[in-house]
C-alpha cells in the first residue's frame, strides 16, 4: 500500500495517522475499524467473487465501502497495520460449532506485534467479539468491553480463545500468507454446510450497542440491553437500513441464494 491508499483506508475508517505503530495506536485502529467496517456475507449471495488478493479487498472495503467476511476484514486490516509499520501475522483456525470444531482455515485472525513491546491478537472478523485486541501471551481473563475473554492453551500448542468461558475458536499460532486462506474462502462460499450460504447477515458495533440486520430483520442490542428487533416491511425499507445503518448503498435486496444440485452435488 502507497500513502494515499493507506490515507485513504484511514479516512474510510474515520482514524488519523499513528505517529508510531504503538499498542494505543493499534486499540484505536482496531475499534475505529469495528464501528466503521460491517461484518457482512452480502457477497455470497449476490453471486459476487471472494478473491483473496491484496488490492481487491482493498477496493471492497476502502472504495467500495463495504465489509466482508473474516479473510476480507482482517486481510485488509493487516495490509492496512503493514504499511502503519506494524508486524502482523495471519493466523488461522478453526470456529466451535457447539462442541465441535470447523474446517481448518475456517477463520483468520492477526497477531500484531508493535513498536513498544506489545504482542496481541487482533481480529476485526468475527462479528459479536472482543472491541480491542487481546493479549497474545496473556493466559488469564482479558476484561472488555465485549466481554470478558481468555487465551487458553492446550496440549498441542494450540491457543483457544474463550469469550465469556464459551470456546471461540481455535488458533494455530503459525504465521500463514493470504493465500493459504482460499480454500476457506471458497468453502464458506459455496458449500451448503457453510453458515455463511444458509443465511444473511450484516452486522456492526456501533457506539452504543450493536445492529444486525439479517433478511428483513432489524436488531439494535445497546450495551447491557435487551435486543429491539423491528421487522423491516417493505425492499426500500431494507435498502435504507443498509445505508443510514451500515453505509452499504445497494440497488436490489439481497436475498438467500437458493441450493441447486448440480451433478447429484448440492451445490448454490
């Protein structure tokens, strides 16, 4: 990234320019990017490509103003901590569903490390999660102001990443390139088993609380509240909630794609 691209990724996220690339510089990068940036799987069902190069997260995010799923948000955001002078590492793992694990690669997150010493876990690519970055080598409870999280680690090296005591998911502390991220990519976007085919969601941490909007369901959670969910009833009432709420200007509602077989292959 040249200078202009990082100003402008920086004015996208309403975040100036770090004079060093300190622990405080990374806590507001990370939050400004959590309540600018949504958590979104738009994409996956307007048949749009999810190519994992550089530029073109990039042009998602920055120019076009939207969010993205995991590999796009904490992909840009480590081109973004990169040319800021931060270490960055992608690291990759694999999501609790209940007791169970995902697939490997099923989620990126960043290990950050900065000019003062600080060694942390970032990741703004997991929806409802922690609002700063945790701890790398802290082994007791992270207070938040998502919750309270801890960096577990295991037999075999691994590190879990509890919010809550609730296991998040489980990280490979190996340092991994973009790349190694497609068949993860490629899998949440396409198999019917991917929670991110069965389902809409756009979701952002706002200063407040938190807005979801899923379908034609509206959900604003303030901080400690109750959910207010609001069934939105008509396309041009989805289509403003997309823009005044997460500021993604669409010309048609996205809907749920619907599965096909395709050889005998459940496919969408």
């Amino acid at each position: 990234m040249d200078t202009s691209r990082t100003d402008a990724y920086l004015l996208r996220i309403g975040a100036e320019r770090p004079a060093a690339p300190t622990s405080a510089a990374l806590r507001d990068l990370h939050l400004a990017h959590l309540r600018t940036v949504p958590f979104e799987n738009l994409a996956v069902h307007a048949g749009e490509e999810v190519d994992l190069v550089e530029e073109d997260l990039l042009t998602k995010v920055v120019d076009g103003r939207r969010g993205g799923f995991c590999y796009e948000l904490n992909g840009a955001f480590a081109a973004l901590l990169t040319s800021l002078g931060f270490e960055v590492e992608m690291l990759q793992a694999s999501v609790y569903q209940g007791d169970r694990l995902g697939i490997p690669y099923d989620h990126m997150a960043l290990r950050v490390r900065t000019a003062d010493g600080g060694d942390w876990l970032a990741d703004v690519g997991f929806g409802k999660h922690a609002h700063h970055p945790l701890a790398f080598g802290e082994r007791g409870d992270q207070s938040d102001p998502g919750g309270t999280f801890r960096v577990a680690e295991t037999p075999d090296g691994d590190l879990r990443v509890l919010m809550g005591g609730e296991p998040q998911y489980l990280l490979d502390p190996r340092p991994r390139a973009l790349a190694d991220f497609a068949g993860g990519a490629w899998y949440h976007r396409t198999s019917p088993k991917s929670h991110f085919t069965r389902s809409l969601v756009c979701s952002i941490l706002t200063g407040t609380g938190r807005t979801t909007l899923s379908g034609d369901r509206l959900t604003v959670t303030p901080h400690g509240g109750e959910p207010q969910v609001t069934e939105l009833a008509t396309d041009a009432d989805v289509l403003e909630a997309y823009a005044t709420r997460f500021g993604i200007v669409l010309d048609e509602v996205p809907r749920l794609a619907t599965p096909v077989r395709v050889g005998g292959v459940l496919a969408t």
